[in-house]
C-alpha cells in the first residue's frame, strides 16, 4: 500500500500555490489568492467525556525548536502523501520537536494505511500530539484506532516544547464544565508564552462560520500569555488577528480542499488565506515564533513573526 502514496507524489506536486503580501499588527505576511475546489459535507460530532492526563513526549529532552503543524489530514487521498513528503523533506532540514495536529486525523478506520506517509517520523521517534477532531469520533472503531496509534492521546492536555506551553483542547467538547475549568487551570498555573490548539475553529470565512459557544468558550477567557490559537475543520489556510492573538486555521493536510467566502460582519477580516494543501512549521528563540505556512511545492505561503509577551 505504501506504492500507492509514494507512486502518486510526482502527480500530485504539479499542483501550484499563489501568494501576495499583507500586513498585520503582529506580522510580515503573504496574502494568499483564493482558489476553488468541491466542498464535502462532514456528518454529525459524536462526543466523549473521557479526560487523560499528559502523555510523555518521545522527544521531551529535545532541544530542537522547530514544530510541524497540521489537520483534516488521514484521508487516504494523494494530496495526503503528497503533504506528507514536503513535511518530511523539511523535517531532514530542521529536526522537529514534535507534529502537532489540529484534529481529523483519520477519516477511515484503515489506519495502517493512513499511516504510512509518515513512516519516516515514526521511524524517526518524532512524536505526534494528538488534537481530537469530529471524524476522530464517528465511531468507537474510529476512537479506538486513535488510542491504538498514537497511544490514548488525551482529549485535553498541556505540551511544553521549549519555552512555551501547547494547550490542546476538545473542541467537540467545548461546553464540558471539566474542560473549562482544566483550561482556566492550565492558563493560571503558568506565566510562559501559550498556543492553544483546537478542531473547530473561532474564526473562519470558508465553508463554515464560527460558533457563539468557541467564543465564549474560547476565546473570550484567553489570558495576557496566549499568542497564538491553531485549529483545523476548515480544509483551507486562514489566519486572523484578534486583540493580539494571531488564529490560524490549518486543515489542509490531506481531506478534500473547500473553497474560501466571504466573512460574517462578526468576526475581524482575514489578513490571508489559500484554499490549498499545506502545513505549518513553528519556530521559536527566546523572545519570537515565526510561523510558516508551506505548500506541498515547498513553497510559502503566509509567514508571520509572533513577539512574546
């Protein structure tokens, strides 16, 4: 099966990305040109109430500063492969710390299958910070071939790489009061620069808008420390700025792309955004992140530098 991907790479680099410039409160950017493609519809969120605790990384001791981010990318699809590749030729560059995903990580129960692009993290013992995305949880199949892979990642949890803390979410839980009140915890035990990461997202101009409950939930009770909130859901590159906060949408790892629209009133102006496949490199030093968003070329296609707090 692994033929199946690799074999298909060549085909699917031919697909290009387009770029323009922008500029934010927080930093330099390409303005990305809007594409079109299908838009799928996605069934209904099953949720859980399980709560775990953080699981150890692989890499704990790592003194690598890099972080490769990702979403909506186990779908068995070429463009699945070829994200895959360009995420590993950077990764033979840089050295991550870790792959972080912003959720639907499988959309199948196949998942020997699903995994096979990224054989060369896991032979590398790169490990991979699980973000629970609605397909995670369509089924207790589906449930238990996430536990199974990536060895029951928890539903919330805290991640330290570097000087920063990762805060993963439930989205699909995001009126759970034990959530709340882990999130306000985990903002209150610690004063270094913070992500947050999450499925749905807050902000959004694509295929779907964002809910009262992220708002209120979310983002209405982040603290001085947050910097920046990843996401996914939306199978496109987004990225808005909020009181300070850069949001990024990041869902272009694998599953069908959808089209970019026009924004609701609600919510603050894009300051870019690109219907196409791609991932996130994080790098951080001791007082910035420069977040990168690349295509499956390799080549940038938003790039925005984060000053700490």
């Amino acid at each position: 099966m692994r033929i199946r991907f690799y074999l298909a790479l060549s085909v699917v680099l031919l697909l290009g990305a387009c770029g323009g410039e922008a500029t934010a409160n927080t930093s330099t950017s390409t303005t990305a040109v809007t594409s079109t493609s299908a838009v799928t519809s996605l069934p209904t969120v099953i949720t859980s109430t399980t709560v775990s605790s953080t699981t150890p990384s692989a890499r704990a001791e790592s003194d690598s500063a890099s972080l490769l981010v990702f979403g909506d990318w186990g779908s068995g699809t070429l463009p699945q492969g070829a994200v895959a590749g360009a995420m590993q030729r950077y990764a033979e560059q840089n050295d991550p710390h870790a792959i972080l995903t912003t959720g639907d990580n499988f959309y199948s129960d196949d998942w020997e299958f699903l995994m096979e692009p990224y054989g060369w993290a896991t032979e590398s013992e790169i490990p991979f910070w699980i973000t629970w995305g609605n397909h995670d949880v369509e089924t207790e199949t589906r449930i238990g071939a996430v536990n199974q892979v990536f060895g029951d990642p928890p539903r919330w949890t805290v991640q330290e790489w570097g000087g920063l803390d990762i805060i993963i979410l439930d989205s699909n839980q995001i009126t759970s009061p034990q959530q709340a009140l882990f999130f306000l915890n985990a903002m209150s035990d610690s004063d270094r620069p913070t992500i947050v990461a999450m499925h749905h997202p807050p902000y959004s101009c694509a295929h779907r808008e964002s809910t009262s409950e992220l708002i209120n939930q979310v983002v209405e009770i982040l603290d001085d420390d947050v910097v920046l909130v990843l996401s996914g859901h939306e199978h496109v590159y987004q990225r808005f700025e909020h009181d300070g906060v850069a949001y990024v949408v990041t869902g272009g790892g694998g599953a069908t792309i959808y089209e970019l629209s026009e924004c609701p009133v609600t919510q603050p102006e894009p300051l870019a955004g690109e219907a196409t496949y791609h991932f996130l490199a994080l790098e951080q030093t001791t007082t910035s992140m420069q977040v990168t968003a690349i295509d499956i070329n390799g080549d940038v296609i938003d790039e925005f530098t984060v000053s700490f707090p």
